[in-house]
C-alpha cells in the first residue's frame, strides 16, 4: 500500500493526539511514498510538534528501496513508541495475517494500539465486516482509528470505494468520537469536516485545506454540467451566499476533480469505551427499522 503525502501529512498531526506509548498498527504494509513539496510542510511542522526534524530530513532524502521502506522510521520520527503492520506478506516485517479473517477468533491476536490504520487496504479485501470489525478490535479505548480509502474515481483499484457517511454512521453505532472526516487528493488538497464539540482532533493538516460543515460534507452532492460553458455558470452559481449544501459540496468536489482526478475519503475516529464491534445501519435508515430487527443487530 502506498503511504503517500495525505498520509503523511495527516499521521503527524493524528499522532500527538494519542496518548499511552503511541504505538502504531498498520492494515497493509505501507511503501513510502510521501513527495518533496509534503515534505518540506512536514518538516516545517516537525519543529512545532516537537518532533525529531532531523530524522525527518535525513528519511526525506533517502531513494529507491530504502525510501519504499522507510514507513516505520517516518512514524518512529514523528513520535511512535512502537510499530507494526499485518498483511498476507511478510514485506517489510509486517505480521501475515488474512484481513478477511477476524484475527481475535482466526489467530488469537488481541493486541491493541493507540493508532490503527486502514490506508489503501480494505478496499482490497473481499470481507469488509472483518477489516472494521478487526479495526475495532485492534484499537485500544481512547485509541484513534484513521481510514483513508478510495471514494472517486477509483476504477479497479479494489473490490469497493467508501462513502463519508459510512464513518458517521459506524461512530454513531459504537459511540466513537468523529474528529475529522473528508475527502482530499493523494497530495493533500482536500475539504474537511471537524465536527462541533470535539474534544481535540487534527486541525489543518492538508497542504491545501478547505474547511466544510458536517452536515454539508454528509449531504448528497450535486456537481456542475460537463458542459463547459453551463458548467461554469453552475460552479458559479453554487458558490453563492444561500445555496444549498449539496450544491456547494458539489462545488468543492468538482475543484478538487479538477486537480486531482481522483479522491480518497479522510475519517478520524475516536473509540470511546471497551465494547464488542457494532454494525452500523446508514442513518438515513435507522428510524425505518424494526425495534426487534435492531435489537438483534447489535448484540
């Protein structure tokens, strides 16, 4: 999987904000591939974070095999106690497991870690109950979870993309805290939510950042004609002060099409307490459902 810049950018603003021995579980070993221009943002940051800069530089320069490589020595700079990644190889060191199988069950993993990761993995594995449910798992209580998955434009890059009401609607079902959710390019140009209330979370981490609503960034959008000239009256028009959510999250989308040509969705999760994964109904749903249908559904 390819830890790239939004991931990089990303973890060294997540990181800080977890607490015990900041240690890190990757889904997926990670190939960096983190670029010169997030660099130079990430080492800018460092200083701030308190972060080891050197370290940092030192990764930044490297090429070939040893940079492909270096996705633990990029957490370890950044402030990670410990670090470990599960994959169906061992490639860099990473622990061989299937990601269709619960691991607690399958193999009587029951680790958990202060940060869990599911960047550019679980769109590859068939099972996807298993790889939230072992995201779940994984997690340590006042953990935080962070997924970064294909949401457009993703063609056969994997079995599935991921909608951002997917994570509001797995947080609302366990009772974890949403920080931040969004969507954004590989290099870190994007639009994001940080939800009202919040304890803390991430905070302008993307090298280009446009601030939304939740209620906004849930909406179903709707983008600008192809049509060039009728395109551009409508992304015009959609930015005007009163138009509707939908509409103007269309608009974000579509410049960020623009620029990127495909998107990632961006969740930041708190887990809150040490209880069994719950399956999330969609939200728009959950007043439709039989009481006795969601009773069973969440034991």
């Amino acid at each position: 999987m390819s830890f790239n810049p939004l991931m990089g950018l990303l973890t060294q603003s997540v990181l800080p904000l977890c607490g015990g021995s900041r240690s890190v579980m990757e889904l997926g070993n990670q190939t960096l591939t983190v670029n010169p221009r997030a660099f130079r943002v990430i080492l800018e940051r460092a200083v701030r974070l308190g972060q080891d800069q050197a370290g940092l530089a030192a990764i930044a320069a490297l090429d070939g095999s040893a940079r492909d490589a270096a996705t633990e020595a990029f957490y370890r700079a950044i402030g990670a106690g410990s670090y470990a990644a599960i994959d169906v190889n061992d490639r860099y060191g990473s622990l061989i497991m299937d990601l269709n199988a619960e691991l607690a069950s399958t193999y009587d993993y029951r680790e958990t870690f202060d940060l869990v990761t599911n960047n550019g993995t679980g769109e590859h594995v068939f099972n996807q109950y298993a790889v939230i449910a072992n995201v779940h798992a994984l997690t340590a209580v006042d953990g935080l979870m962070v997924h970064v998955m294909p949401f457009i434009n993703y063609i056969n890059h994997g079995f599935y993309s991921f909608q951002p009401n997917l994570y509001h609607a797995l947080s609302e079902a366990n009772g974890y805290e949403l920080l931040c959710l969004g969507a954004a390019t590989r290099e870190g140009v994007g639009v994001v939510a940080y939800p009202a209330g919040r304890a803390a979370g991430p905070a302008g981490f993307l090298v280009d950042e446009t601030e939304v609503s939740l209620g906004e960034l849930l909406t179903e959008p709707k983008l600008p004609r192809r049509n060039l000239l009728s395109g551009r009256v409508d992304a015009l028009r959609i930015r005007l002060p009163g138009a509707p959510p939908k509409h103007r999250f269309g608009a974000q989308l579509h410049r960020l099409l623009l620029k990127g040509k495909k998107l990632l969705g961006v969740a930041v999760l708190r887990k809150r307490v040490d209880a069994p994964f719950v399956t999330p109904m969609q939200l728009r749903y959950v007043d439709d459902v039989d009481a006795s249908l969601a009773g069973s559904a969440s034991e």
